[in-house]
C-alpha cells in the first residue's frame, strides 16, 4: 500500500525507529533502526550494519513490524521483506550508508514492501487500520 504523506514525513523526519520481528517458531525480536529511507511511496529500505536476530528471523519469517512516533503520532507499519545483498538497490543503500561513514559495513539492505499501516496512539483509533 501506499504511504501517505503525514507518515512518510515522521518515517524520514524522525531519526531512529523500532523495528519487529519474529523467526519461524515465533521468537519475537525488536531493534533499532536510524539508516533507512523511503524508495517510494511503498518501499521501504532498511541498512544492515549490526542485525544478527533481525537478520536470521527476517531470513526465516519476511513479515515485519515498524513502530514510528512524533510527539503523540504514532503508527505501526506492516510489510513483507526481502533481504539484498547484491543488485542496484543494495548498491544504491550502500552507497547511501557509506556517504554517512565507512564504519558502517551495510552488509545488506532490507526492502521492505509496506502492507498494511495502523494507529498507535492512545485515542479511541488505537489499533484501527488507517
Ligand atoms: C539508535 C540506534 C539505531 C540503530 N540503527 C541500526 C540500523 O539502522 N541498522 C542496523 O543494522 N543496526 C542498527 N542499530 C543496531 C540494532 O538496534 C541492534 O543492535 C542490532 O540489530 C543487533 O540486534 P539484533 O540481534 O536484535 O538484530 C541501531 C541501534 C541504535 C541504538
């Protein structure tokens, strides 16, 4: 699905991220995320420096969650995920990520192809689709 523009703007404003995960059995796994960016109004891309439990769950189960907050807007993104390691859009989030430093190794970027999107907040939308 498309993003729409009020959530795109608290994805690429905002600096870091949490990001949900589970492997096949159901372990649950969340981390932070501050190296991403929009590839368009659906796409997610997601810099793998240091993902180890990400990383394994997201090769077993491509199911992802992003939780994403300004001030009191909050939402829950929902997507399928592939992992790249190669090709023009791994190279291009390499490139990207080694633009902010070369301590970062961006072993891989992960694509995340946004489905569905939620309300966090604490109101009476909470949980409801957008
Ligand atoms: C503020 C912050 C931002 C982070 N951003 C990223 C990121 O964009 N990419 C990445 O690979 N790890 C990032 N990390 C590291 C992960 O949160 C986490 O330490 C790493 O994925 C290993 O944990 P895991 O075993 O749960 O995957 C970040 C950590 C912090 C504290």
């Amino acid at each position: 699905m498309k993003i729409p523009s009020n959530i795109k703007e608290i994805f690429e404003k905002e600096r870091f991220h949490q990001l949900a995960t589970a492997s096949k059995n159901g372990e649950p796994n969340c981390s932070y995320i501050g190296a991403k960016y929009l590839l368009d109004d659906e796409t997610i891309i997601v810099v793998d420096n240091f993902m180890k439990k990400t990383l394994k769950n997201i090769l077993e189960n491509p199911r992802v969650s992003i939780a994403i907050i300004r001030e009191k807007e909050a939402y829950q993104i929902k997507g399928n995920c592939k992992y790249l390691t190669e090709g023009p859009i791994y190279e291009e989030a390499r490139k990207w990520m080694k633009a902010k430093g070369d301590r970062y190794p961006a072993k891989g970027a992960l694509l995340i192809k946004v489905t569905d999107i939620f309300y966090s907040t604490s109101d009476e939308k909470a949980g409801l689709p957008i």
